[in-house]
C-alpha cells in the first residue's frame, strides 16, 4: 500500500522547505492537531495541510513533476493525473438527482502495473468513455475516482 496523504505532505514540506527538519515538521503538526475543529479522523491531515500553509508551501502536484500510477493514490488526492488501461467497462446506470434532474454514470474498472480503481464517470462524461476510454482524470475516493463536472 502507498504512503498515507500525511507522509506525502510532509515530504512535500521538506522538499520545499529544506531547512527542516522531519522531527521539526511532525512535532508542528502534533501541536497543530489541538486547533483542529474537525473529526478524530481528520485531524492529523487538517494539521499537516495547516501547516504547509503556514510554511508558505505548496502542496499540489502538479503535472509532469512525477508519473503518478495507480499504487500512488490516497484519500485526499485530487486532480491527479493517470495512464491506465481499461479492464472493464460495466454498464451504464441511470439516476434521480437530489433536484429530480435524470442522470447517468458509467463505472470502468481501470488499472497500471500497480493495482486497479473502478472510475466512475458522472454524466456527460459517460460519452467519454466511447471516445477516450484509456483517458481519465479525477479525484481519489476510497474505491473509486469519480470524473464529474470538473472533470
């Protein structure tokens, strides 16, 4: 399994801010956890992206810097991209949104040498999936990247 969202952004923090130390950074990220007004659960990630902030760095990765692949995902991850290769494509589902508006979404299993996600496409987006079926950007979701309206 990859490293956790809190791993990732405290190497982020110390390939941008050098002159800290690892202990340094975990130690303001312990200090910072007393702040956070969210969940247990969350806590520790609302700490470490705090205090990026507050070191003025930039935690967003950005395209071409690194080859992200399937293994590389964690919860929290977005606007990621990826090269897989479709392993299915199940069919197409229709749904009732909250406002009563119909709707589709497609899932497709996807996958690298690393593991495998289900994508789901929202939508629009499902006619992608008769064009560009080995393209797809989205935001980590646990089980599942969705491809929705921000594409």
């Amino acid at each position: 399994m990859g490293e956790s969202p809190v791993q990732r952004y405290v190497e982020l923090i110390l390939r941008q801010r050098p002159d800290l130390s690892r202990e340094e950074v975990l130690g303001r990220i312990e200090s910072k956890k007393a702040e956070a007004a969210v969940s247990e659960r969350y806590r520790e990630v609302w700490a470490a992206l705090m205090v990026a902030h507050d070191l003025g760095v930039d935690l967003e990765e950005r395209g071409g810097e690194e080859e992200l692949s399937v293994g590389d995902l964690s919860p929290g991850m977005s606007g990621v991209s990826l090269t897989v290769r479709v392993v299915a494509v199940l069919p197409q589902r229709l749904f009732t949104g909250r406002e009563g508006t119909a709707g589709r979404y497609l899932r497709m299993v996807v996958g690298d040498a690393s593991g495998w996600v289900v994508l789901i496409l929202w939508r629009d987006r499902v006619d992608l999936a008769e064009r560009e079926p080995t393209a797809g950007r989205g935001g980590w979701g646990g089980a599942s990247s969705t491809w929705g309206r921000a594409g």
